[in-house]
C-alpha cells in the first residue's frame, strides 16, 4: 500500500475572514528513558506498513541539524484561555544551525501586517541543542469571549491571513545587521541538498522549562511541526513532533488529521515526560529518498479544509481544541504558572 501524501503542495484560500489573533488590543525536561523507540504510523482504516526505526535521541525525535536554523514547532501557552485571562505566551522550539541564531520572530504570512511583528526571547535550551523561544501577548480580559463556541481559529504558514516564525542566523560569527542570514521559517517543508551539520550549541541558557505551564481540566497541544523541517534528498523519514499538556487525567491518543479528508490520520506516540509535565508524542513519517525532490513545500496547521491539525483524546474521553486552534470560556487554573 502507499503511503498517503502527507503535505499538499498548494496552498488552501482561508474561508471566511475571522477575527485572528489581531483582536488583542495591546502588542506585545526530565529525562525518563534513553532506550531505542520504535515509531509507528497508523492509518484510520488501515495500517501503514512502516519499518520500525530506532532513535537514540534525548526527546524521542529526529533532532538533525542543517546549516542555517530550522523551527521545529510553534504554538501558544496556555492553548486554552480563560476568560480572565490577559495573556498567553507565542513558543517556538527552535534548531540552530552551524551558527548562532540572531533572532526569531512572529508575524503574519504573505502580505501580512508589517506592524504586526514580535521578538522573540531566547528561554531555554534542550540537552539536544534546541532552543525554546517565547513572547508575551497581552489582551483584555474576555476578549476571546465572543468567538462561536469559543473556538479562536488559528492558522499556521507563510501565506495570506496566517502566522509564521521567521529566525535569522549570525553569518561567519558577526551578526549582519537587522536582518541576519534566514532560516527556514515554520511552517515550511523544504527538500533538497541539505546535508547534516553539527548545531550551534548555546550554553547559556538551561534546560529547566520557564514557559507558562497552566494547566486546565481538559488537555492542550500546545506546540506541533515537523522535525526536520529542512530535509536532505537522501532522507528517508521525518518526524511528526508535539508538545502537550494533560488535563486532569492522562492522555489517551494523539493523532494527526487532515481537514476534508477523513481516511487520513496517523497516531503519534508518546516519548517524553519533560520536567514541567508536559509531553512530547512522536509519529515517524517514512517515505522512499527523493521523493519530494527539491521542493519546498508550503505545510498549513489549521482546521480549515486540507489543513493539517493534531487532536487529543485523554482517558476520560474527552477531546482537545484542535491545534493551532485555541479556545476560550471558564477554564480556571488547575495550578500555578
């Protein structure tokens, strides 16, 4: 059997003109286990072949640097707000390349507001060099409030009336101005000659997690993307990567699903427990080397029709937003920040 195409190499018109993260009125790890893991991908209605393929890596996923910096996943923390909330945080998980990293942004797509922009601060970094990124986005309280369900759509990509994550990397150890050398922005997929590298290491920050950690009584995504996100033309797999907080009870599945298309989905796995509880589940996508050539292929998380989205379903049967979505009502806090 073959295995479905993952990422559509088109880009899909928003549907309607909802109110996005705009509507805000002011800008703004503990190590478990180092065994093998066997990943597997798995179709609604039938399996998928996939040879099973072990990893050694620190978190549980392809952790290959390139060299220029890649972001690995983007999200938002809390992913679900209260209503008297005044703020969330914008992550970026995110791998140097052979040279430090100058900075990383949020901003919006194609022809996006160009006043629309944040920096983003670097927090932490991983045992296995990749760095966690945050900014502060402040609003009103209630101002996600009126949204159909409290549903807040989100999309991610580089296209019209979507959010992206832009870095640029120092060249040659001397930072070039303003602008830097560009990575490979999220979400974007891109094929070609990209032989591996060894990342630039930076020691200055640790690795104890100082992102909001609020939790609900129901489950969150919180981060999602692909990793790697630049791929080299011998490849034969990615990784499909998330970062999740349960809710009061365990995560039960985590599976990725394609707006439109209800014969799509695949179950990722959990690999690791990180230091402030949150979960990072892993689904390995195989595929012959060279198949997608030298490409770059314009990936949008979303819940619009052929957008791709992760949903969780925990023990207790309940279901998560669907990421990037967020959503919005009375959620207290089940603990501190």
């Amino acid at each position: 059997m073959s295995l479905p195409i993952l990422f559509s190499k088109t880009l899909t018109p928003i549907a309607t003109a909802l109110v996005t993260l705009a509507v805000c009125n002011t800008p703004v790890l503990a190590d478990t286990s180092t065994a093998p893991y066997i990943l597997k991908a798995v179709n609604y209605t039938t399996a998928i072949p996939v040879t099973p393929q072990p990893y050694l890596m620190p978190y549980g996923y392809n952790d290959t640097a390139r060299a220029k910096s890649q972001v690995v996943m983007a999200g938002i923390s809390p992913s679900v707000i209260d209503e008297n909330d005044t703020s969330f945080e914008i992550l970026a998980l995110v791998r140097p390349g052979a040279t430090a990293l100058q900075n990383v942004t949020f901003g919006q797509g194609q022809n996006g507001n160009p006043l629309f922009n944040y920096t983003l601060k670097h927090i932490n970094t991983l045992k296995n060099g990749d760095q966690f990124w945050k900014a502060t986005y402040e609003f009103q309280a209630g101002a996600f409030n009126g949204f159909n369900k409290g549903i807040v759509p989100i999309r991610w990509g580089t296209g019209k009336d979507q959010f992206t994550i832009q870095t640029a990397d120092i060249s040659s150890g001397v930072t070039t101005g303003g602008n830097g050398v560009p990575g490979n922005p999220f979400p974007l997929l891109s094929f070609g000659n990209f032989p591996s590298k060894t990342a630039f290491l930076d020691t200055t920050k640790n690795d104890i997690l100082s992102y909001n950690k609020t939790k609900r009584v129901v489950p969150q995504i919180l981060m999602a993307g692909v990793s790697p996100a630049v791929v080299d033309i011998t490849d034969t797999s990615f990784d499909v990567v998330t970062i999740l907080r349960p809710g009061l009870v365990p995560v039960q599945d985590v599976i990725l699903k394609q707006s439109g298309n209800n014969l799509f989905g695949i179950n990722l796995e959990k690999k690791k427990v990180l230091n402030n509880g949150d979960e990072v589940w892993v689904a390995n996508f195989p595929f012959a080397a060279g198949t997608y050539g030298t490409t770059t292929i314009p990936v949008v998380w979303g819940t619009s029709n052929d957008d791709y989205s992760l949903q969780i379903t925990d023990v207790a049967q309940q279901s998560s937003t669907a990421y990037p979505d967020l959503r919005a009502g009375v959620f207290a806090a089940q603990d501190k920040k």
